[in-house]
C-alpha cells in the first residue's frame, strides 16, 4: 500500500517545498525520483533565503546559482559571512529574474559590490554593507564598472545600506549623486552615514517616501538640528510615509526643538526619531499634524509627561508600536514625576503591538496605574518595562494573564539611576514570566537588585521557545554575585540561538563553560566581561561544543600575549567557519579582519539595542 507522502499530488508536493530552506529542499529531493523532479519546478526557487547559512561557501552558491538562478527572483544571503568577491559576476546572464537581494554581513567589500551588482537588469531592492578594505582602493574601479553601477542604483526602488567607514559614505553618496537625474528610488536606509552627505545626495529623487538615517557617534548634537535640512534637499519631504532620523549616543545633553514647519504630509506613518535630542517640540507637531501613525520612536529624548499629553490629541489611535523608553516621565516645570503623559497616550492608543517604557524611574506610588494600563494592551507581543514596577511582591500578576501573546520581553532599567528609586526584582516577577510559554527574546538590563537569580532558572525550563538572551549590568554596580545562577538557566536553554552578556567581575569559568556548552543551537555569542578572568579552555571548550557558531566576540582584560594564544588556537579549531573576535587589555584590535568582524558580530546580534 502506497504511503501518505506518494499518495499526495504532485501540486501539493510543491506547495509543501516552497515552505522549506534551500539546504531541506536538497535532503528532501533526494529521497526519490518524483520528488526530486518536482524540485526542478522554477516556483521552488523563487525565494531563496540562506540567512545565518554558515555552511554555506562560495562555490556552493555559484554551483546552486548556475542551476536555479534563472528563476530566482529574491535572494537573502544575509550573515552568510563566508560569501565574498565577485561572485555573482559570472552569474549575471542567468540572475535575469532577480529583484531584491540582501548581502548585509556578508565578506563584501564595497569593491566587491560594485563588481558584483552592476549590470544586474532586474534588481529593485538591495540591502548591502559599504565596507573599504585597507588593502584596496575604491577609485581604481573602473569607470564602465561605475557606470553600470550607478545604472544599477538608478533602477532600485529601495536602498540599504550600512556604512562602515566615511570612504564608503563618501563613495556611495558620490554615486547616488550621479544617479539622481534618473532614480526611481522610494525608500532609503542609511546606517552611521554622513548627514549631509546623505541629504544632499537625495535632492532630486522625486519618488522618496522613505527616509531612515542613523547618525554616526559624535553627531548627538547636530542630530536634531540637521533635521531642518531635509525639507530643503528632499523635494517631497511632504509625501514621505516613513521617517528616521537617529543618532547612536545614548545620553543626550542639550535639548533641540524639532522644526514646527517641517511638512509632514497626511501620508507619514511612521516617525522614528530615537537619541535625536528632542524636546516636547515634537510632540506639538504630532499633535496638530494631519497624519495617523503606525509607528512612534522617541527614545532616549528630552519628551516630557506634559509632552505626551498633548500628543494624545491628535491622531494617534492606530499606534502599533511605541518606543518611549528613557524619556522623561515628569512634569516639565515641576520636575516631579508624573505618568499622565502615559495615561493618555494608552487610554487612545488601545491596539499597540509594542510598547516601551523602559528605563522610567516612577514613583512607587504611580506603579498601580502603571499596570492598570499595561493591563489593558490585550494584544501586546512585545513589552519593555522598568525594574521600578516590581516594588511589591506580585504586583505583576494580574498583569501577565492578560497578556498571553507576548513574545518579546524586556526588563531595563536607567543606566546610573539614583538609589532613591526602586530597581528591584524578585523571584515573583519570573514565575509570572514563566507563565508566558511562547516568550523568544529575554532581555535583563541595569537592575540594581535581583533578590536571587533563581527565578532566571525558571523562566529558563518554561519558556521552552526561547531564543535570544541579553543580560547586562544586574546586581549593584553590576557586581556579579547576582547571577550565581546563570549557568544552570543556560543548561535549560536549548533553543537559544543568540545569547549576550555585559557584566562587571563576571568569570568566565568551567563552570560558566558547561552551561553555554549545552546551548547546541547557538548562533551568536558576545560577552563583555569587565574585569573579570578568563580562563583560554573554557573558552575553547564553548567553540568546540557549540557547533552552530557564526559568530563569537570576548571582550576582557586578558593580557595581549594570552589574548594572542587564545586566538590562535580559536582559529585552528573553528577554521573560517566562526567570525571571531577577542578584545584585550590594551583594547587594540590585532588587524583590521579583525575588526570587520566585530562589526558584523554588532551587525548579527543588534546588540546595541540594549
């Protein structure tokens, strides 16, 4: 009698290995005859994603590209980060269907990219890293290289890219200069670029309606004043639907008034303007604007309660995420602590997906409204609070049954926050986390006190989806006694893939070694071990049990001589399959592979969230 699997269509067969990865279509493809013929169908193929393939090499993909690349129209090599040069020249007369393709954390040098997507007709959408190598200098590039480079950008709808040095910014922004009487770009992402830079290179793309800039340290007080550039260089700042304008300095110290007549059209959905250094200014254009937004970013601003209040008057109904965290939760002339602003805003704003309020300091006689209001987020799947709510035993309770959809949970609070403020957490808190059995991302950061890491352990055996972990600064004056528990909670962690740790006196010891030895999926490890030991075997012992590591960054006071022993022996061990890094004592990088790496590592973890 003929199984369920040959008993089924050829038709549903397809369906059932579009759903699958590149790597599961092969395996299954070799089963049989049939279903091997039924994976040269071209609509397998169509959108392929090796995302976080560390397998995966440069002959591999050349091999597969040479077989399927006619029919493939969307291609994610992201974080495959044994994948460089030029390989998709020889490729380009078979790429002829590709539209969108995404090479952020992949080896490609800026050189490479230019090389290797010019002359690809049918690109629409590229993600991609702007990296010069030291070894090689863009401006040798030939000019009929550029030029079909710059035809390639002029075609693109939407643009990404992550600057990693200011000839890259320069180059890029010089190209998109060149294409600008042509572009047909709408959206445009640009990670720690040159601002103006950036703006003036947009001045005559007249389709743009998305904008995204994050600014580059040292910019956190040109931040919010360049701001008032873009309406003189984007000509049609009125009909963008998406806005970001950042900075990456997380302490703000002089406060800057957001243009009043910056024109905001009815079609702005989404306003992003986190560690931009903006007053209450911003909250008065949301309140009279004309627009209903999606998406709100004000972190790490100078917004007050008063602010907020005044915000909640116009059309903020449809907010689905809201990002507030770090922002001053007080009355602006009284400076006394308030959380009205936030009242409002969640009284109107009742169909949030995401909320952040972390890193508050409220008074411990606001908590109860506090969680009233959460209480009302029914559909919540992502929450970032402060320790500061946790004062009471159980106080978040009636709070967690509520809230059954959360996926992404986060405790954070203010870096430096005085004494006189509550941030503790108590064993009660993670029983109640525990409860959320779909939670995937964890994130624990500047906690005062934690009166045992116990609940840590339980949250660990419950929450069995769970596949990301960051833990920063717990315990006073992130002394690490706090976390005794740590390595037993990592025993229990079998699906976690990316896992982060930035802890004073914090060893990493056999101890500490055996937990993360269990974590078999894991992906991506950075530790930040402020004077803390390091002992090379343990770390050795993690490289070699942990099979599925892309990438792993220390960062300690190890000497540089032990430091450079250690290294060598991670490479013998892990080969290039790993992207390693290790930071010493005198905090300087041993060559500059070595710090591409880090930045991919930064890249891949999105550890500067936290």
């Amino acid at each position: 009698m003929p199984s369920l699997m040959e008993r089924l269509p050829d038709e549903l067969v397809l369906k059932l290995m579009i759903l699958l990865e590149p790597k599961e279509i092969c395996r299954f493809s070799a089963t049989c005859t049939r279903f091997r013929r039924v994976a040269q169908e071209p609509a397998i193929f169509r959108h392929v994603s090796f995302r976080n393939c560390c397998w995966i090499t440069r002959e591999g993909l050349s091999s597969f590209l040479s077989q399927f690349g006619a029919s493939i129209a969307s291609l994610s090599l992201r974080h495959c980060h044994r994948i460089g040069g030029n390989v998709f020249s020889k490729h380009r007369s078979v790429l002829k269907s590709l539209e969108e393709l995404d090479i952020i954390g992949c080896a490609f040098t800026l050189e490479d990219v230019v090389k290797s997507v010019a002359g690809l007709q049918s690109l629409v959408s590229v993600k991609m890293d702007a990296y010069i190598s030291s070894r090689n200098n863009w401006s040798h590039t030939s000019d009929t290289t550029r030029e079909r480079f710059v035809s390639t950008i002029a075609r693109l709808h939407s643009l990404v890219v992550h600057y990693q040095s200011r000839d890259a910014s320069v180059f890029m922004n010089h190209m998109l200069m060149e294409a600008q009487d042509r572009a047909q770009l709408t959206s445009y992402t640009a990670v720690f670029d040159l601002v103006s830079c950036t703006v003036r290179a947009l001045s005559k793309f007249e389709h743009l309606n998305s904008l995204e800039v994050f600014l580059p340290r040292g910019s956190c007080l040109s931040a919010a004043s360049n701001i008032k550039l873009v309406p003189k260089y984007v000509p049609n700042s009125c009909k963008l639907s998406k806005f970001g304008w950042s900075s990456t300095i997380v302490h703000q110290v002089v406060p800057r008034t957001f243009p009043t007549a910056f024109p905001f059209g009815e079609t702005l959905r989404s306003l992003r303007l986190a560690r931009s250094g903006l007053d209450d200014s911003v909250c008065s254009v949301i309140a009279v604007g004309a627009f209903e937004l999606e998406e709100l970013d004000l972190s790490f601003t100078h917004v007050t309660s008063d602010g907020l209040v005044e915000m909640s008057t116009g059309k903020i109904a449809g907010l689905k995420k809201l990002w507030l965290g770090n922002t001053w939760l007080f009355h602006e002339r009284s400076g006394a602590p308030s959380v009205d602003g936030l009242s409002h805003v969640l009284e109107k704003a009742t169909c949030l997906l995401t909320l952040d309020i972390s890193g508050q300091c409220p008074c411990s006689l606001l908590v109860e409204v506090v969680l009233h209001l959460l209480a009302s987020q029914k559909d919540l799947r992502e929450l970032s609070i402060p320790p500061g709510l946790f004062v009471s035993e159980g106080a978040f309770s009636h709070v967690v049954s509520n809230l059954s959809k959360i996926s992404c949970f986060s405790v954070i609070g203010k870096e430096g926050s005085a004494s006189g403020h509550p941030s503790i957490v108590s064993d009660e808190l993670f029983a109640d986390i525990s409860k959320w059995k779909h939670v995937k991302r964890l994130s624990l950061s500047c906690i005062q006190h934690m009166r045992s890491s116990v609940g840590l352990v339980s949250v660990t055996q419950h929450c069995y989806c769970l596949r990301e972990l960051y833990v920063k600064d717990i315990g006073l004056a992130g002394h690490s006694s706090t976390l005794a528990s740590l390595a037993e909670a990592l025993k229990h962690c079998r699906q976690l893939e990316i896992f982060c740790l930035q802890q004073k006196y914090f060893n990493f010891s056999p101890h500490f070694a055996d937990g993360l030895s269990t974590c078999t999926n894991l992906k991506f490890c950075r530790l930040n071990l402020v004077d803390g030991r390091v002992e090379s075997q343990s770390v050795l012992r993690v490289l070699e049990n942990c099979t599925c590591l892309m990438g792993f960054a220390l960062f300690s006071g190890m000497k540089k001589a032990a430091g450079k022993r250690l290294m060598k022996c991670a490479r013998s061990m892990c080969g290039d399959k790993v992207l390693l890094y290790f930071e010493v004592e005198d905090l300087k990088q041993f060559q500059d592979t070595e710090r591409w790496s880090l930045t991919k590592i930064f890249l891949m973890t999105g550890t500067w969230i936290i």
